[in-house]
C-alpha cells in the first residue's frame, strides 16, 4: 500500500511538471497570453501565471543570447593566453548586492553540464561556499549515474552544525550522479581528531576521488577581516590573525595559500580537514569568483597553476589584465 501510494505522488509531480512545461512552452515559444493558456489547458488564470512560475523555478527554462559579448571574449582570450588556462570565461559585470553572482553561477553551471553529458564515466570534485551554491541552483535536471561527484572540503562547524549547504549533494540531486560529500568540520578541534578522520575508509576515498578527479569547480576566497572563511565561523579571529601573519592571501576549499601559490602551513593547516587542490594534477581546476578583494589571490592562483581554469566578470578580468 505505502508503495502504491508513493507511485501515485510521483505520477501527480510527473504530472504537474509536463503541465507547467507546457504552460512554458505556449508562453515562451508559441507566445500565447497567459488568457489563451488558461482556456488551452482548462484552468483558471493564476493557476496558469503559477505553472508558467514553476517552470521557471524548475530550470525548465533557459535563455540563450545568440550575440556574443565582445569585450567578455576579448578579455577572455587575454587571460587564457596569459595563463594559459584550459577554460576561461568571462561573464558581463553586474551592480546590486549580489554583484555579478547570478552570471557567474549561470556560467559556471553550464561548463558543469558540459562534463556531466559526456557518457564516459567522470570525477568531478567541488569546494563549497556561497559562490559554488549559486551554481548548484542553476544545474539543469541531468540524467548522469555514471559520474562521481566528491567534496574537497568539510562543511561543519566546530559543534557540527552545518553551516552551509554542500554542493555536491545539491547538484547530485538534480543530476542523480553518485555523490561523496566530505561531513567532517572543516576545521577540526585538534590535529589527533584530523589525523583520525584521515584513517576513516571515507576519507581515504575522497584521496582517491581527488587524484582521480578530471575537473575541480573551486571558489576562491580571500584571506582579511572580511574574508568569508572567518565571517561564516569556520575559523577564529585568532587563527585569521595567524594566517595572515603567515602571509596567506587567499584560500580555496580552506586551504590558505600565499603569493607564491604554495600551502601556507600554520597550526591551522593541521586541523583542515580538506584536499588541496593542487594535488589532482590531472584536473581541469577551474576557479569561480569576482571581486577586487580576490585579486591578489585570484592572481597568485592563477600565476603559479593552483588555477588552470577560470570563470570571473568583466572588471575582475580588468584588474588581473592591468599587471
């Protein structure tokens, strides 16, 4: 009985789903008035601005610019040869409070789809962060098992709460790719209880899956007083302090670097439970973020290969083009 009932709730979201795609589909593409679709699938009016709502809400929609932006691929170009980056996309710069989030998200998310369509099985790895959770929302509904999507870094606080919503729980969701996400602290109360999760056969998997890994989508954050690292509760005023002393800049999945690329080793470094990106060698790393108070790392990053792949906006790619 609990299963038949089960079978008819996923027949009715079916359902609703095919109805407002086609609801979608009349509005956006036949263009009809939201009157016309109404009387078309037989329901009233506000029934039909939601179904056309849902659509939009279920990703059912894209939009696609058929002119290419210019100046975005100039300075796209400027970098990959600069860099010499495997990818570089360059997204127009956008006001407001979220700034140029929602292109890079977009953007972002659709090189993602690039990998998770290829039919050969693939190992794609992720940081976490504001920056890669605007992504995942914007992942297409995928039919992809064969692909192992992996964590790079925990996403618990010092009490285990979670502070953020990993990624690659998200996009294997939408996607139904097999799924290792890292629910560990990020940074762990001592470096025995490190030590301790690295002996677990779930940790010594997601090693595995790094050095397997073809491509790494990656935020990068900076390392100050605003930084997001501090400002989320991952880390202390007193261990910010100390890496910054240290010379840290800029940090990707919690791991800090300085101006030379390189791991900068604190007593921190030997609490965070995380995989430095730079050992998938193999990878296509690919750094998602803008914003002048990235530059320095963004720069450090991509001069010194801890980045071989990036997604930015226009004024960011600007600031890298000025030195």
């Amino acid at each position: 009985m609990v299963d038949d009932s089960n079978a008819r709730r996923q027949r009715l979201a079916r359902d609703r789903l095919d109805q407002a795609a086609r609801a979608a589909w009349l509005y956006y593409i036949a263009a009809r008035t939201q009157d016309e679709i109404a009387a078309q699938l037989h329901v009233s009016r506000q029934t039909a601005q939601r179904l056309i709502a849902r659509a939009v809400a279920e990703k059912l929609i894209k939009f696609r610019f058929d002119h290419p932006l210019g100046e975005c691929l100039a300075k796209a170009d400027q970098l990959t040869a600069r860099y010499r980056l495997a990818h570089c996309e360059v997204v127009p710069t956008l006001n407001g409070d979220d700034g140029s989030l929602p292109g890079l998200a977009i953007a972002a998310a659709q090189y993602l789809e690039t990998w998770l369509s290829q039919p050969a099985p693939l190992v794609i790895g992720f940081s976490t962060g504001r920056t890669l959770r605007a992504v995942a929302a914007e992942i297409s509904p995928l039919d992809a098992p064969q692909h192992k999507l992996f964590s790079l870094c925990g996403t618990l606080g010092y009490d285990g709460r979670a502070m953020a919503a990993d990624p690659v729980t998200r996009i294997a969701e939408r996607t139904g790719a097999q799924c290792f996400p890292m629910t560990l602290p990020l940074a762990t109360s001592t470096a025995a209880e490190k030590a301790l999760a690295e002996r677990q056969r779930a940790y010594q998997t997601l090693q595995t899956l790094n050095r397997q890994a073809r491509c790494l989508i990656l935020g990068v954050g900076h390392i100050g007083w605003r930084a997001p690292l501090h400002q989320s509760g991952f880390i202390t005023d007193a261990e910010l302090a100390a890496l910054m002393e240290a010379g840290a800049i800029g940090e990707i999945a919690g791991c800090a670097f300085d101006t030379r690329g390189s791991r900068v080793v604190t007593p921190l470094a030997a609490r965070i439970t995380a995989l430095w990106a730079g050992g998938a060698e193999e990878a296509i790393r690919v750094g998602v973020a803008a914003g002048a108070e990235k530059l320095p790392a963004l720069r450090a990053a991509l001069a010194n290969g801890l980045l071989n792949g990036l997604i930015t906006d226009e004024t960011t790619a600007a600031g890298l083009l000025a030195r």
